[in-house]
C-alpha cells in the first residue's frame, strides 16, 4: 500500500458519471461550494455529444496557490460509472483515494493495492429512503456531495447554503436536496472518519474573481461592444453564446418605454445563411456577428470572401472543437487557425483574436466590432470548447462608461454635401483603408454598388489585370495596418538569462503559467511570448531571432499556429520545437513540463557530447 496522498487545498477530485443521469449540478454544487470556503478551483466538463447514456466525467481541481489549468493526474476518484471503471482507477495517481458505490460487492481484481478505497452503500442508501427510481439517480449524486462535504472537510453550512440559493423559490426541492445532503454527511461522519488526508480548508485566495463560462462572457462582452444583431445556426459548443446574448438582450436591449427590443437575433437554417445575415447587416451599418464552431467555418467560406473583397465589417466568433468533419464535438482543439486566417478560395487573410480566458473574452467581444468597422473585414475571435463551456475563475469585467465606439471611416451627410471626393475603394490616406457610407446618409450622394466581383476604386465594375492588383495590394497594405490596431503580444522575461523561449496563446496560458514555475523550480528558465492576435506584430518575429530555438506550445496535430509564424514572418522551421496535444482534453502543465524539460535536457547532453 502506498503511502496516502496529504495535501490541503491542492489536490484534484474526478467523477466518473453517466451523462444524463443529473450529476453535473451535483457536481458543479461540490466544486462551488469550495470556492466559497475562499479557494480556488478550475473545473473542466468532459462530457459525450451524445444526448444520455455515455461515460461524462467532470473534474474539479482545488489549488491554494490559484493554478487554474489542467494539472494532470488524479487524487481523488469518485467511481460511479461501472463502464469506466478500469479505465478510471487506473488514472488515480499512486497514494490516491477511489471512493465507490460499494452497494455491491467487487471482486479484489478491480481495486489498485496502491490506492485507498472509500466505499459507501449509496444504491443500498437511496432504495431504502425513495420509492421514485428517478428520485434514487439524482438524490444518488446529492448525498455523496454530501458525503464528500464530510470526507474533504467542507463547510456542510456552505453547501446547504447554496442550495437553499439555488431552490429558494422551489421549497419542495430546496427540503429534499437538504435531506439528501445531510443524509450523506451523516453517513460519512458515522462511518469514514479520518479516511482521507486531502482537506479543504478555509482561506481568502479567491478575492474579487468572479466564476464564469467563456460563451456567457462572449456574448456580454458583444452587447457592451454594441452588437444590435446576432445571426446564428445551433452547432456545439457555440450554442450557449447565442442564447447567452439573448438573454442578455432581454435585460439590457429593450426600450425601457416602449418595450420594443433594441435587437434582432435570427436563427437561421444553416450556416452559410448565418453569415450571409450578418453580412448584410454590417453593410447596412449594423454591429452583428455569428457564433460557431469549425465545420460552421467550413460552410461560411464563400460569404467569409465576400465580406472580405467587399469589405463589410462583421465579427465571427469560433469557439473551436476536435476535428476534422464531426470529429469531436464535446471535446477541445485549437485546430481551425489555418481555416480561418485564411478563410475563403483565393488570395484572403483575416484578423483572429486569441483569448487566454473570459475576461480577456469579454474584452476581445466588444473590441471585435472597434476592429470589424475600423478595418471594414471579418474580425475571428477564436475562442475553444475549454474556455466557452467551462467555467473559469478570472477577473471580473472591467468597462469604460465614457468610451466612444470607433465605427471607423464613415462618409457623413455634410462630408458629401461639401463635395468630398468618394471613392468606396479609395485609399486617401495611406492606411489602405477607404471611406465608406452607410445606406441613407444621403438622398443622392454616396451610394455605391456591393459587388464580389472585380472594380475599381470608386467601385465601377472592372476586370482590368491592373485594377484588380491595385485592390488586392491595397489589401496586403490594410492588413499591415491591422498590425498597429489588433491586442498586442504579452512578453516575460525569465529570471535569468535564456536560450530558449516559448510561444503560446489562448486557453493553453492557464497551465503554460504553471508549467514555468515548475520549469524554473528546475533550474530551467525560459522567455515567453503569448500570441493575441494575428496578423504578427514585428515584436513576435524579434522574439524568435533573440532566441536559439523557440518551444511553441499548441492543441492540434499539424502545428498550425508553426505554419503559420513560418509562412507570414518567414521564419526558419527549424527555429520552432512543437509542443503538441490534440486528444480533446484541455493541456495540462504535467504535459507541458515534461515536454519541454525532455527537450532542454537532450539538448543540453547533445551540447555536452
């Protein structure tokens, strides 16, 4: 028998449970109640596309010290899935503590000789107290919250507490979850003290933070950001930031006079008709977006090129799951860059946006549409499945009252009535971006004709080979100018000086912070760059050049965030060591940390040698 694990606000728990079976407010009920003992959690869903009846798992995280990323490995299981049940004793670290339904008898075969078991009658319990096998599943998942309470040392008040805020106005539910949680407290202190040494003990490292999912973020941060128009087909995992925005709609986007909803949300019968709305909208003067996921982005193509060689603004959030066609779509990836930096047939590139987490979301959503008007071009805010359904601990938003939305250049009534040059095409400044009108600014003046095709300057139809390059070059030049204007790259210095550095970007920041530390508890010191947008800016192609080799860590198989450092800045492959991981499951620091200190240490016995 291995020697238990002992930790105190460090360790992580895991329940293995059938989706459908009511666990996950259970569940989210035990991680919340932590949070409010004042420690901090991360909590990560992984959980089938299927509707019931398949393995979900749903893993909780406590870290003192504020870690919000993937650890790796497993502390605590709670085994209630007899599917899984190999597979999930065999994930609990060495020392590690499985609890289990032990209603009935397992053979010895099934338990590990070096972890410690926790068995409590939880079927035996619910037949005996209801009568409903409903009421037997869900109350099941209660009481061993319950008993967990007992087990980790969690304030049993705070978790009543929630519940009673949870059920306040359903008095029949908010009395029978009580007594099911109080049954299963009972049962633990009578029957499993001093079972475990992994306890939950009060602190105040929670702070102001809030607890929020990255879709809900999004969808805040578009109506702060001005979206009046939300065009939408149901796909996983964006759908929850459509209906998030409609909710949010609901509350702050009708007149409080006349009860006319200041908004207009379509949910249209695919997706190349979603875009094709938006688009229309921006044209018309519009902030509108879509929301979707990568084969959404497959169907928008097209449309994505028009809105482009058109140049209407318009905002397309990508919250990005396993591919490629369905592949997984329960499960995280950050492998749609390519798709959508380069979205469309012929010569395209687009602006994406790479969020760490939903703060940083919220603050992205409502610049998107700054950025959509500014540069007259579809704005990709590439959100994933690990920061739009979970739920993450962060700052809370911050919003300036008194700021102005930037609509960028826009011909007005009296710039025509003075008889201002317009040419919808017409680059008269040099940032390579035209004025253009919104429809209605003049009775006769300013009106122009949208065309995918070819045209000139003031939009006459041409096919004219020089025209066309005139355009397109001015393209080129406009994107240049995206550089000055898009979230730049967030630089840190290692304590002493390094060979090496790394690059990353998005949800991978969570456990790439976490990873540093154990990497320089190793005498292992590295410079970092996180990536927050594309196009590059010039400080991204400096980082790499001040370094021997530069570690760039990311979720796909393919290294596309290399591919495409590589092409755009021209960089040597071979300057680039890829970290990947794409098995769905959000990057851990364990992975991160081994990756990168195998790399250092070959290379360091290649130098000795």
């Amino acid at each position: 028998m291995s020697k238990p694990i002992k930790a105190v606000n460090d360790f992580v728990v895991k329940f293995a449970n059938v989706n459908g079976s009511g666990s996950a407010s259970a569940n989210e009920l035990f991680a919340r109640a932590i949070l409010r003992m004042g420690v901090p959690v991360a909590t990560r869903n992984i959980f089938p596309s299927n509707i019931q009846g398949l393995p979900t798992w749903f893993e909780v995280r406590v870290s003192g010290k504020g870690w919000l990323g993937r650890r790796g490995g497993v502390d605590l299981m709670v085994a209630m899935n007899p599917q899984t049940w190999d597979k999930d004793v065999t994930s609990i670290d060495a020392g590690g503590y499985l609890f289990y339904d032990s209603s009935k008898p397992m053979p010895e075969s099934k338990f590990r000789p070096d972890i410690h078991i926790i068995g409590m009658p939880l079927t035996e319990i619910c037949n005996r107290t209801y009568n409903d096998p409903r009421q037997r599943q869900l109350f099941k998942n209660i009481i061993y919250v319950g008993a967990l309470a007992y087990i980790l040392d969690i304030d049993i008040a705070v978790v009543e507490t929630l519940i009673q805020q949870q059920y306040a106005s359903k008095q029949a539910l908010l009395d029978s979850n009580i007594k099911a949680v109080r049954m299963g407290h009972d049962y633990a202190r009578e029957n499993l003290s001093g079972i475990c040494a992994l306890t939950v003990a009060k602190a105040d490292a929670v702070g102001n933070r809030i607890f929020v999912n990255g879709n809900d973020a999004a969808a805040l941060g578009c109506v702060y950001g001005g979206a009046t128009v939300a065009a939408w087909y149901p796909i996983t995992p964006s759908t929850s930031l459509a209906e998030a925005f409609i909710k949010h709609c609901r509350k702050l986007r009708v007149d409080p006079v006349t009860k006319k909803n200041n908004f207009a949300i379509i949910q249209a019968e695919d997706e190349i008709s979603a875009i094709g709305t938006v688009i229309g909208a921006g044209w018309n003067g519009a902030r509108s977006f879509t929301a979707t996921s990568g084969p959404g982005i497959s169907l928008m193509q097209e449309f994505l090129g028009l809105a482009y060689f058109a140049e209407i603004p318009a905002v397309i959030f990508n919250v990005q799951r396993g591919g490629p066609s369905t592949g997984m779509p329960t499960r995280t990836q950050q492998a749609d860059i390519l798709a959508c930096a380069y979205a469309s047939h012929g010569d395209t590139k687009h602006v994406l946006l790479f969020p760490e987490d939903p703060s940083e979301l919220f603050e992205f959503a409502a610049q998107s549409f700054d950025l959509a008007e500014r540069l007259q071009t579809p704005i990709f805010v590439m959100e994933d499945l690990d920061i739009g359904m979970n739920d993450w601990l962060c700052q809370p938003f911050a919003w300036d009252d008194s700021k102005v939305y930037d609509r960028g250049k826009l011909m007005s009534y009296e710039d025509l009535e003075a008889g201002k040059t317009f040419g919808r095409y017409l680059d008269v400044d040099g940032d390579a971006i035209p004025f253009r009108t919104l429809p209605g600014t003049h009775p006769t003046k300013g009106a122009y004709f949208t065309r995918g095709s070819s045209r000139d300057r003031f939009a006459k139809y041409s096919e004219d080979g020089s025209v066309y390059v005139d355009n397109m070059q001015r393209l080129v030049r406009k994107f240049e100018t995206a550089k000055s204007l898009v979230p730049a790259p967030i630089k840190r210095t290692a304590k002493e000086r390094a060979r090496h550095g790394v690059i990353y970007f998005g949800s991978t920041a969570a456990s790439m912070s976490e990873a540093l530390v154990a990497l320089e508890d190793d005498g292992l010191h590295l410079d970092t760059l996180r990536i927050r947008a594309f196009p590059f800016s010039d400080e991204v192609i400096e980082f790499v050049n001040a370094h021997d080799q530069v570690f760039l860590v990311e979720q796909n198989r393919d290294a596309q965030m290399r591919m495409l450092l590589v092409n755009e800045c021209a960089i040597d492959p071979a300057r680039f060591i890829s970290i990947l991981h794409h098995d769905g499951t959000p990057i851990t620091a364990r992975f991160i940390t081994g990756a990168i200190a195998e790399r250092l240490r070959m290379k360091a016995k290649e130098a000795a040698e």
